[in-house]
C-alpha cells in the first residue's frame, strides 16, 4: 500500500481525516488499522470516523500488554527510531534518537516505564 500523507491542523483534524478515509476507501481499502492500545475516548473516536466512512476498524494492539507488544516488536525484526520523549521517569534528551532495541527494553524496564504511548518514533524496516 502506498503511503498517503494530508495536511491538517487540530482544528479541522477529524473532518480532513475522514476525507482521506473517504480516498482510500475509494482506492479499494475497507478497513483502517489504527495503534492504540488503551484509551478508550480515541477507541471511540476510531469507531465513529470508520463509521461515518463505513470502513472497518482493527485495534490489533487493544488491551495488550506493553511489554508484550514491545518485545514482539523487537522479535519480529522491526526497527524504531525515537524522535521524541514525554515521560516522568526518563530524560527525552537521553533516549532521543536511540533505537528501540533489547538493550533499550532493559533500560526502561528497570526505570519502570515502556515508553508506548510516551514517545514518538519513526518505524523502519
């Protein structure tokens, strides 16, 4: 599937996301699969966009445990890039542009934290 980009802003977010749900619904794609893991209001949110484009949603990653996700992340041989932190328990500064690997699992593991839903990365393979 090629990558498909569309500019927004916060203010037309949701209108401009359910044009392009609507493009590639039209290209012949019927389901959009979307990351989160536990917040139940952008649960809702997927739901009601899907919907309203009636295109199927897949949460793939819903309910399941962080760790979990993490370590099949790094066993299915997929690479991440941290480009930005907001986390209590560690300095951004530190992890940025760190790859998200066994030795940097170990590390948050000790500091207590996963980092999923506290960073952003850029995925590559």
């Amino acid at each position: 599937m090629p990558l498909s980009t569309y500019a927004t802003s916060w203010e037309d977010y949701e209108t401009n996301f359910i044009t392009a749900l609507k493009e590639i619904k039209e290209s012949g794609i019927n389901i959009g699969v979307y990351g989160d893991i536990d917040i139940e209001d952008y649960k809702n949110w997927v739901k009601k966009v899907c919907n309203e484009t009636n295109m199927l949603e897949y949460l793939p990653l819903w309910k399941k445990p962080r760790r979990k996700i993490i370590k099949e992340f790094i066993d299915y041989g997929f690479k991440a890039i941290i480009v930005a932190v907001k986390d209590d328990k560690l300095s951004g500064k530190e992890l940025l542009g760190s790859e998200l690997d066994k030795n940097l699992k170990r590390i948050l593991e000790k500091r207590g934290s996963t980092l999923l839903g506290k960073m952003v990365n850029i995925i590559h393979w």
